[in-house]
C-alpha cells in the first residue's frame, strides 16, 4: 500500500511539474487579433496532448502534441471583432482557462522615455485625462524592464481593462492612440507597450543585424554606458520584445532617438535595420511601422538631434509601408519630453486608421521633393518661369512666421548660404498647387539644401492640415 501511495503522488507530482503553461503575454483581459489566424503557444511535457477551445467556436476544439522539447504551438482563426468577452480554455494534464477575451486590433508601441511617458508623469491636463478614462474594451499590457543576453521566451506582466489607475500608469501616447482609433473603428483595441527611458536604438535590434553590417556593429561600439539604461546592444530586444513574438499585431509604434544624438550618423541604418528585423521576426514584411521624429531641444554646440530627425525623414522617405507624425509644433525646445501627447497618439492614429476605412488622412509629414531650377521640372507641373539658380520645392505649404529663413543652399564646396524664398501657383492647376522657388545669390550651381538645420529650430512652414515640413537636408535632384 505505501508503494502504491508512494507511486500515486509521484504520478501526481510528475502531473503537476510538467503541466502546460503559456507565457505571461496570453491571460484574462487580453486581446487577440480580428480575422487572423493567431498563434497560441506554451510549454508542457515532450507528447503531452494538448487541446484548446474558443467559446465563439464551442463545437470545435483544437489539438497538438508538446514536441521533444516541450513546446506546442495552435493556430487559432479569430472572427470578425467585436465587443463580445469570450473565454478560451486549454487542456493539457492541467486545465487554464483565460476569461473576458475580445476580439478586435493589437498594437505595439515601443521606444525610449518618450513612449514610456505616463499620464501621471506630467501630460497636459493629466488630472482631467485620468478622470475622464471609462474604456473597458481598451486592454493595456506592460512588460517588465529586463535585459538579456539572448533572446528570451517569456517576461513579466498580465492584460488590465483600461480604468483610471491603469491609464495613469501606462503609456499616454499608446491611451490616446488607442482611444482616437477605437473611436472611429468601433472595435476593442489592445496595446502592448515595451518601453525604456534614456535606451540607445542599438538595445532594441536583434543581434543578427550586427553579425551580418559591420557599419552596424561600429556604431554600436560607439555608444558609451549611462546610469539609468542599458547600453549593450540587442539586450531590449532580447528581454522586452522577444518574448513577445509571435503573438499577432497589426502594426508598431516607435517614439525614440533622444539618446542616439550620441552617435547620429548612423541612426537612419539603426532604425531601417530595426524596422526590417522586427518585421522579419513577426514573418510580416508589410507590417506597418509609425515612429515619432523627435522633438527639437538643445543638445549643445553640434547639430546632432538635426541629424537624427533627418535621419528620420529618410527613413520615412525610402522604407515602404512606414510614416512619420511630427512633434515640432506641439513641444518647448526646452523640454525633451513634449506634454501634448494627446496630438501624438492622434496623430498616429489618424494614419493607422488609413488600414482600416481608407480615409484620406490628415495626419503624414509632409514630404519634400526638390527639382534645381526650371528645366527638371516636370512639364505636367506648368512651371514656365524661376531663375536659373533656383530651387523648386514642391507642396502646398504656407508660411506661419515672416521670417522665412530658415533654408540655406549649398553648391559643390558644401558651404551653406540664406536662401530667398517666394511661394508661388502652378499656373492653370485645377487644385490650387502651390509651390515654392528659393535661390541664394552666392550659389550658382546649387547640389544640395537644407531647411531648419539647427537642433532648437522650430519649423515654419505648414501644409493644408497645419502640420509642419520637416527639417531636412536633400540632394537636388
């Protein structure tokens, strides 16, 4: 009898230490994606059977087996979303049972202190924000701060329904992104954010970028130690996104940059490489990837936040299915961390929402397009006049200061003058196209410009949706 006792609670011991498990990223209140096949994935003993059933599909359920490694893998089709809770139950040699599960958009946003920034860190008219926040169907998860080595297979944190306290707490861009988009979608949105003041880009690649660009790898070897973040390349990405993978989403948000006026030169490689690696982790090279260019603020004597917001442009410019929202005219010069997050989160909703009910949006960057002088001009364009050193920038754009000052122009030496500039009408254009001429009387043969080329510079040139032109420095075409 005590062998038979001895051998029943081993059986029963054995049960319990190689029962199934998820990662922390699947728990009640959790979001999954609408219309996608979603993988659900877990640990459990090698050829431990493993079943799973929806609560919108009750008459189906789901098999696998744990591999010799003891892992599994579901894929679960998810219908159309709604405001419906629904309940998920896995049966391996345990049972676990997630609750008040929707169905609808998942998003993650990711990035330095800037992302990481909560309403109850400071934002304009916080107090009111927080108590104004009732969106049950609005999900926030947060990861844990960690760093790696290598890539890891789970982190700390759980899914909480958007309330009061939860909203304070968590990302004020991710809230109000999420608010602006449910808002005209109708549907729940989850939000994942991973996020770490003061980081370098370099924490947040995967480390087989570096292995393959040596260019990479010096600009990583370039970055120096600071106090309140790691500094190590990959380590971010090891610990705060890894884990996360291959849980579905439909898009990532990237506000960062401030800490990389470190090293500027190489930040348009960092990001396009970040861009494409992540891309390729979660197996979708069309995923759309918004980022924030960062606001203008006093770095010192150099020219390096300039740098990397033109660095920025580029990227938004040359990387397919990516957008950048500005923030110069909605922040100080003398804060880093701009207050209005609520215009951050709209704008980024305003282009994501694009995806979703194709409306013409009012939220993209404006985007420069230059031609020297009037004979690479486009004959479509009906510019029949501009002095031979002109330069013509294209868009209807109009001016919000009259100092108007802020292009310069360079020829073949690089040296860089003050351009006279003039806002002129496409003659016969049934839309009103405007576009601008400017010329610097020192320049005869201009080869490239450069608009609002200072780190504290405050853009002062506008479209139609009172967003403002980038600074920037382009080679004439």
């Amino acid at each position: 009898m005590r062998k038979i006792f001895f051998l029943l609670v081993t059986s029963i011991a054995a049960s319990q230490l190689f029962a199934v498990s998820l990662p922390h990223i699947f728990s009640d209140n959790m979001v999954l994606a609408q219309n996608a096949e979603v993988p659900v994935w877990g640990f459990g003993k090698a050829g431990e059977e493993i079943a799973l059933t929806a609560s919108w599909q009750p008459e189906k359920t789901l098999h696998t087996v744990a591999d010799a490694d003891g892992k599994w893998q579901i894929l679960l089709k998810t219908p159309s979303g709604s405001f419906d809770n629904y309940i998920i139950d896995i049966q391996g040699y345990n049972h676990i049972q997630f609750t008040n599960v929707q169905i609808g958009e998942l998003w993650f946003v990711s990035g330095q202190s800037n992302m990481e920034m909560s309403a109850d860190w400071g934002i304009d008219n916080m107090d009111a924000e927080i108590a104004a926040t009732n969106y049950p169907d609005i999900r926030f998860f947060k990861t844990d701060y960690r760093t790696a080595e290598f890539p890891q297979q789970d982190l700390g944190g759980a899914w909480e329904v958007c309330t009061p306290q939860a909203m304070r707490n968590f990302s004020a861009i991710g809230y109000f992104f999420a608010r602006n988009l449910r808002k005209e979608i109708n549907l729940p949105v989850g939000v994942i954010c991973s996020a770490w003041g003061g980081t370098y880009i370099e924490s947040w690649i995967p480390a087989e970028a570096f292995a393959n660009n040596e260019f990479l790898r010096e600009g990583a070897s370039e970055i120096t130690p600071v106090q309140w973040g790691p500094s190590k390349h990959s380590v971010l990405y090891n610990a705060m996104v890894a884990p996360i993978i291959p849980y579905k989403i439909n898009g990532i948000l990237w506000y960062q940059g401030e800490q990389n006026t470190a090293n500027p030169q190489y930040y348009r490689e960092m990001l396009t490489a970040l861009i494409s690696q992540w891309r390729e982790k979660w197996n979708s090279q069309n995923l759309p990837f918004y980022f924030a260019q960062i606001a203008p603020f006093n770095y010192g004597n150099n020219f390096s936040g300039v740098e990397i917001r033109n660095a920025q442009l580029q990227v938004a410019l040359n990387v397919p299915n990516t957008a950048m929202i500005m923030t110069s005219d909605i922040c100080t010069t003398d804060d880093i961390h701009p207050k209005n997050k609520q215009e951050a989160g709209k704008r980024f909703a305003d282009i994501a929402i694009k995806n979703y009910k194709n409306k013409c949006t009012i939220s993209f960057t404006p985007l420069p397009k230059l031609f020297r002088n009037i004979d690479t001009v486009p004959e479509t364009l009906n510019i029949k006049k501009a002095k031979n050193n002109s330069v013509i920038l294209l868009g209807n754009l109009h001016f919000k200061s009259k100092s108007n000052n802020l292009f310069e122009i360079a020829g073949k030496d690089g040296v860089y003058y003050r351009a006279k500039v003039e806002i002129k009408s496409v003659k016969k254009s049934p839309t009103g196209e405007k576009y601008l001429e400017f010329f610097a009387p020192e320049v005869l043969q201009p080869v490239s410009v450069r608009y609002a080329w200072e780190n504290t510079a405050l853009p002062d040139l506008f479209n139609d949706y009172n967003l403002p032109l980038s600074s920037f420095e382009l080679k004439i075409e």
